[in-house]
C-alpha cells in the first residue's frame, strides 16, 4: 500500500516539474495523508488535529451522520467542537465544515442527535422535520472557578439536513443541580410513552429525563449506584431496546474512565427492562463491551430502526493525547453491529463488525485442514499489507499465538491460553511503545462463548488491531504503532498440541477508504 502510494506520489511530482499538474490543493492533501505514517486506512480519522468522543450519531435521508469531538486547534485536547463527516455506507467518509462552535455558556462537549420527525420542538418549518442535537454545554470559567454547576444541556438544531446549524435561543434546557460531572445526554424517542428519554451521565451514574418536546425535562430516576463498575467517572451512555427470541431487553451501556478491565477507559454494559421511569437490571453483572484498552465513548446511531450500529473512539485516555501521531490524533473504531445471544441462560451483548466492511474486499486467499505442527506462516501466496481481515477457524479451542510482525522485529501477539480460559493480546515489543509505560502492559479477556470451536476474525489496519472471538462475545481492541507495517503473520501452537488443524484460514485484503 504505501510503496503503490509512494509511485502515485513520485509520478505527481513528475507532472508538476513538466507543468502538466491539473490536482487540487485537496487532492494534494488527501495523498499525503495516505501515505503519513500509522495513518488508518480503514477507520476514520479527523483529517487534522484533535478528536476524541464520536457524539450525535444519526442516520438521515440515506446519510450516516458522525459528529464527533473535535479540536481544530491542535493535535491535544482543547476547546471541543463538534466535528462532522457523513457516509451513505459506513466505510467512506465525506469530510465536512464543524457544525458546533464554543460559544458564550462554554465548550460542546458529547451528545446526541434525533430526527424529530412529530416536531415536538417546533423548530421545524415548511414540514420539514428538523434535526435536533442534544449536547452538554461545558463552561471552562465556572470549572476553572471551582463550581460545581458548570455543565448543563443544550440544543441546535438543522432544517437543510445537517448542514449548518442553530443553537436554540433558550439554552441550557436542563440545568445542573450541583453535579460536578453532568454530561453526555443520549436522547431517544420512547413510543409507548408518547415521550422523549434523556439517558444522562451524572458522576458515577446514570440518571434518565423526559420531555415531550425536547425543552422541558422532568426527573424520572437514577441507576447505578450500586451496580457495575466504579473504577472512575461514568461517561457517554446509551439505551435501546433490542430483540431475542421474540422478545424485548434494554441495554444500557455505560462508559467509565478510569476503572476498564485493563487499566484506563472502557464500557460496560447492562441489560434488563425499562418501562419509561425506570431501567431495571436483570441482575447486578458487571459485563464489558470490550477488553481491549481502546475502544472507549461508544455509542449507537439513532433513527436505524431495529438495527442497532456502534462506534467507540479507538483510544484511551491513559496515553491519548500522547500516542505518535504528530498531525492528528485519535480514530473511531470499525462500526459495529450489536444483537444479543443467550449463552448458558444468560442474555449477552455481542458485536461483529459491519456487513458492509466486506465492500472493500479485494481478492480472498483461503485455504483449508491446515496442520499446524508448531508455528506457520500464513498467507504464502502473496505479500501481506495492512489493512486486512482474517477468519480462522478449528475444531478445538487451544493454546495459539496469532502474530503479526514484520523485517525490524515488531511484534503483536493476539493469542488463547487454555489454563486461564482467557484470549491476551502483547504489545509490549510492537513499535513504539516509549511514550507511556502503561502501553506496554498485556491484556486479558475471559472467554465468554460456548463449546471448544475456535471462531476469530481479525482486522488489522495500519496501526490498530480489532479481535472478535466466539461469533462477537469476546471483543478486543488495541492500536499499536510499528516501525514499519506488519507485513507477516504467523500461527504458533503449544508442544502439546503438534497436529493442530486449521479448519480454514481465509485472509482478504481491503482497500483504503481515505
């Protein structure tokens, strides 16, 4: 990928000094960024600068709408916008204008967006139905002050389908009661209640509002005080009703920061019964989206129907605004679709990435009945090069180490042991990891699926990894930043188990979206 690259790069420059040169400035731009180093491919990333939080996600008129936070000014966290790109296909993303700016009541900090299609606002004109977002209002004077009512929630709103927006006039809508930590308002439509719900992080719980017009919301409860985790700060929630078996569960999921099963950011998630008021667990286990430390803020699109698609922001906040991206810094995460799985009698989240990643599939290699006596080089037939996807499949869970590596020695190591039950995945000596200590740590996740198949799919970009294990029970995600690209894998057994057989092994190349 970036040799091809490198040629387009050479045969520009080439046209240029003949004067024969007919690309735009943007042009320019879009092939440097294909080429800067750990630069996704697949994933999106702002073009420049700060992003951390994807926020007021909403589908619309055939268009996937991502928002998400956003510092124009520099490549750290500072004073947060709301960012905007949309895709009619979840893999390509259009880069557009920032919708929200700062502005006197403080920074836009996370939230959420609906389409009001009743307009119970009375923001919509001319029958249209306006877009509505819902985000916190974070005034950096009153924090800065030490007082305790310095986060509130606001609207904008937008009649041209997402292009430009306006603050409502009225703002805050929701005032802090004395909340130091009042954020992250997800806002849904609840049917049987003729009525809209405020899922709200406040401190280390959640508390839901309602409203029938988007501008006056009452109370209705709290959840969590004593239930899941409290490592940290409870941070961007989400609820929505899925279905299994014919019948409806809510979940609820909750991001935390610090307090993730591997050190730093992470989310967890619950699911039970919500009657409009009250969000009632079906018991009190503490379970995680995923146990990788870099997927952190997720939330889902609203207005997909039944369909339910996730993306969290592939950091943490241990190490994000260090991590060597000098340019930009921060990536979403593949988007994700959620549904549930009972397993043993227990009702569980499961996420596998997006049908429609399978679009920029470029030739597959597959083999199948492979043995495996002690370590195997995969994909012979052809150069590996980052981005890729790879499904492994055997009879029998076993001890195994999926490597990724290349000509300087960088490894990262994806792996199962049998004696702990547990998938891990090693950084510890994948590229760069001197900026934080913390980076090099391993990361576990138990096991969570049934029966002793082995079921993996694999997406490895440039710089980042994203492992789902037992059908999307056990996800893991991490980024990484090598020396130079990945460009080997290998399988490895344990001595015990000479004679280990791949049942498949399929590797697919993917196009670059940039």
């Amino acid at each position: 990928m970036k040799y091809k690259l490198s040629l387009i790069l050479l045969f520009i420059s080439a046209l240029t000094a003949f004067g024969q040169s007919t690309d735009t400035p943007q042009q320019r731009s879009l092939y440097q960024t294909k080429v800067e180093k750990y630069r996704p491919q697949i994933h999106f990333t702002p073009q420049a600068h700060w992003m951390n939080d994807p926020n007021g996600m909403v589908y619309y008129k055939g268009k996937y709408h991502l928002f998400y936070q956003h510092f124009p000014g520099g490549n750290k966290w500072g004073p947060m916008h709301w960012g905007h790109a949309t895709s009619t296909d979840l893999v390509h993303w259009e880069h557009l204008p920032i919708a929200l700016y700062p502005d006197s009541l403080g920074y836009i900090f996370s939230g959420s967006a609906v389409v009001d299609e009743k307009n119970t606002s009375g923001f919509g004109k001319d029958g249209k139905a306006p877009l509505v977002a819902i985000f916190t209002h974070h005034d950096p004077k009153g924090e800065k002050a030490g007082r305790s009512d310095f986060q509130n929630q606001s609207l904008a709103y937008s009649l041209d389908e997402g292009k430009s927006w306006t603050k409502y006039g009225g703002n805050p809508v929701l005032r802090n009661p004395g909340i130091v930590d009042f954020r992250d308002p997800k806002v849904m439509w609840y049917e049987a209640g003729k009525k809209w719900i405020m899922t709200l992080a406040t401190k280390d719980r959640i508390t839901f509002y309602a409203s029938p017009n988007l501008k006056e919301w009452t109370k209705e409860s709290e959840f969590g005080a004593h239930e899941g985790g409290h490592g940290g700060v409870w941070e961007c929630p989400d609820l929505f009703p899925l279905k299994l078996e014919g019948k409806t569960y809510w979940v609820l999921i909750v991001n935390i920061n610090p307090g993730a099963p591997n050190g730093g950011s992470g989310g967890q998630y619950f699911i039970g019964d919500f009657d409009g008021k009250h969000f009632t667990p079906i018991d009190n286990k503490t379970r995680w989206l995923d146990y990788g430390t870099d997927d952190y803020a997720g939330i889902t699109w609203s207005n997909t129907g039944e369909r339910k698609i996730f993306m969290g922001w592939m950091n943490n906040w241990t190490y994000a605004n260090e991590v060597p991206t000098p340019s930009w810094r921060g990536a979403a995460t593949l988007p994700r679709e959620l549904n549930l799985e009972k397993v043993n009698g227990e009702v569980l989240l499961k996420t596998l990435p997006v049908k429609e990643l399978d679009n920029i599939g470029l030739n597959p290699v597959s083999q199948s009945n492979i043995q495996v006596k002690d370590r195997l080089r995969l994909v012979k037939e052809q150069v590996l090069k980052s981005p890729f996807k790879l499904e492994l499949q055997a009879d029998q869970l076993k001890n195994f180490t999926l490597s990724l590596e290349n000509e300087l020695g960088d490894k990262l190591i994806i792996g199962y042991n049998e004696k702990t039950n547990s998938y891990f995945i090693d950084r510890s000596k994948s590229g760069d990891i001197s900026f934080n200590p913390e980076f090099k740590k391993l990361h576990t996740a138990p096991r969570i699926g049934n029966g002793k198949k082995m079921d993996l799919i694999v997406y490895v970009d440039v710089a980042s990894v994203e492992f789902f294990a037992d059908g999307g029970l056990t996800v893991m995600t991490d980024v990484f930043f090598p020396q130079k690209p990945m460009d080997q894998v290998y399988f490895k057994t344990g001595a015990s188990n000479a004679g280990y057989i791949l049942k498949k092994v399929k590797y697919m190349p993917l196009k670059s979206t940039l």
